[in-house]
C-alpha cells in the first residue's frame, strides 16, 4: 500500500492520526479562483483562466452566515480567499455583510490592481469597521528578484505600493511570506524588518501573526504519514491543527450550490468535502494528505489571523 492511500491507516499499517471539529471557529470563504497573476507554486492553481473554484455570490455568503446564526455556532473569525478575492464581483457587499454581523474578517490579497479598484470603499469600511477587518497581504520575499520570481515580473513594485497604501491609510495589515529559497526563519525576518523600516511599513516583522512565514508544499516531496503515536512524539496537539477550529466554503464550476470542505489547502481532494450546509460539515477528518502532514502537523502552518 502508498502512502496516504486509505484514510485509516498509514501504508505501514498503522492508525492514521485525526482531528475532530471542537467548534466552528473560523469560517473560510473562497471568492474563486481567478486571480490577476499567475504564481509559480500556488497551491490552489489561481490563474487569470482557472475558474475552477467561481465566484460566490454574495446571496451564497449570506446563506452561511445565516446558519452560524440560526445554529447558534461559536464563529468568531469569518477568512476570505481566493484566487484574488477582490476581482470577486461581489466582494464589497461580502466584506461589508461579514463585518456588519461583528465578525472578525481577514481577506487574503496580492494588494495589487484589483484591490485598488476599490479604495474608496475599503477606506469607509475601514472607518467603520477598523477592529474588526484585516488584510493579509503575500510578500512572498523581501527582495525583488525572488518576489518576482514567484509571482511574475514586475509585481514586486505594484504589490508593495499597494501594501504602503494600507499602511498609510491605517488599516490593519499583517503579511504572508514563504519560507521556498531555503534561509533560516530569523535571516527572513529580519530581511522583512528592513523591508519595512525602509518603506516605512507598520507591521512588527517579529511577530509571527504580523508576519506569517509558510512551509512549501510541494506535492512531489516524500513526507511522513502521521499516526496517532505522533501526537506524543512530536508534541503537537490535534486541537492545534486547522480543521479542529475551521472549514471553507467553495463552489466548484457548474455545481447549483456550494460545498463545505475540510481545509483551505485542499479544494480539489473529494476526501476532505462534506456536504453544503456547515452543520454536516463537524465529521472527524482524517489526516490522508501529505499537506496534512508537511504544512500542519510538521511545518506548524494555521491560516487564522489571530494567533492560538
């Protein structure tokens, strides 16, 4: 048997590790996956063709929001992503429907063009709302070249005048960098640290919520399956782990409605899909992916905007 072939047990025959949904803490929605850029590893495949994952309608976003308050759910935190979630039609009224409930939101942007459409807007939201919203925004590197190279010529430049726009007009921002060309996370920080001195950027590049350093998932890399005796092993806890506080919501091109999926990380692995309303969605998951593995369980990776 390969690994991560049965849910249950690991190819050494040993009981696969899971985690049980404590309670619905942050909801995820995915706007869809167009984006305006194309990456050179984007987990989800966001591209200006891939409309794999299509736009959510702000009636669809409504619809959850509704359940949380009807089934009286403990959802502090709702996430949007996408693609680029502000190329989303719709993704004015989702921000403001999701703040005007008194969620805590947090919307994952490139800070690029499709964000600054919409300046006008987020800077009366953000008068109103400004405890409550949050943008992260992806910097994958402090140095041009390897932003870049992730992320296309030339979006080095667009994306951080974006980001000095937040920054200067006081919203809360925080940012999403990688951890790919192999430097020990202190160098990266304080690469970071100089970026945002110079730029004279708010965030504390030493704070690990202000400045989020993730794994690389690269699915052709061999990682370890995880079993419940790994839970004592490695000292981690499976109420650490994202899917024993969240879900996410996304609609698959030509489905009539949305389905609610385990983990960000996984919008394409039928395994990790419940149903469509979040009540169906508290099922025991069982930690078949070699993500599971490399970003949670080893890599330490959450995508909540708050830390634990």
């Amino acid at each position: 048997m390969n690994k991560f072939e049965n849910h249950l047990t690991t190819a050494n025959n040993e009981s696969r590790a899971y985690v049980d949904l404590n309670k619905l803490d942050t909801l995820w929605l995915n706007t869809g996956t167009l984006c305006n850029i194309t990456c050179e590893n984007c987990y989800i495949e966001s591209s200006p063709k891939n409309d794999a994952l299509v736009y959510m309608t702000y009636q669809e976003v409504k619809t959850y929001l509704d359940e949380i308050r009807d089934e009286e759910m403990a959802t502090t935190e709702i996430g949007i992503t996408g693609g680029e979630p502000f190329m989303n039609p719709d993704i004015m009224p989702i921000i403001e429907e999701c703040l005007s409930r008194g969620f805590k939101l947090v919307v994952l942007t490139n800070a690029m063009r499709p964000m600054m459409r919409h300046k006008d807007a987020l800077i009366k939201i953000n008068e109103q709302y400004k405890d409550q919203l949050l943008l992260r925004v992806s910097i994958d590197h402090f140095k041009r070249k390897m932003h870049d190279e992730e992320r296309g010529f030339g979006t080095w430049e667009i994306a951080l005048n974006g980001l000095k726009w937040l920054s200067d007009n006081g919203f809360n921002i925080n940012i999403a960098g990688r951890t790919r060309w192999g430097e020990e996370i202190e160098e990266l920080r304080l690469g970071y640290a100089g970026l945002f001195e110079t730029q004279n950027i708010k965030i504390n590049a030493a704070d690990p919520v202000e400045l989020v350093l993730f794994p690389e998932m690269d699915e052709a890399a061999s990682v370890p399956e995880i079993t419940t005796e790994c839970w004592d092993i490695l000292n981690v806890k499976p109420d650490e782990i994202m899917c024993s506080n969240s879900r996410m919501v996304v609609k698959r091109k030509g489905a009539e409605k949305p389905a609610v999926i385990a983990c960000t990380l996984l919008p394409y692995s039928e395994e990790f899909e419940f149903d469509s309303t979040l009540k169906e969605s508290s099922k025991r998951v069982y930690l078949n992916h070699q993500y599971c593995s490399k970003f949670c369980v080893l890599g330490g990776g959450s995508c909540s905007a708050t830390a634990d």
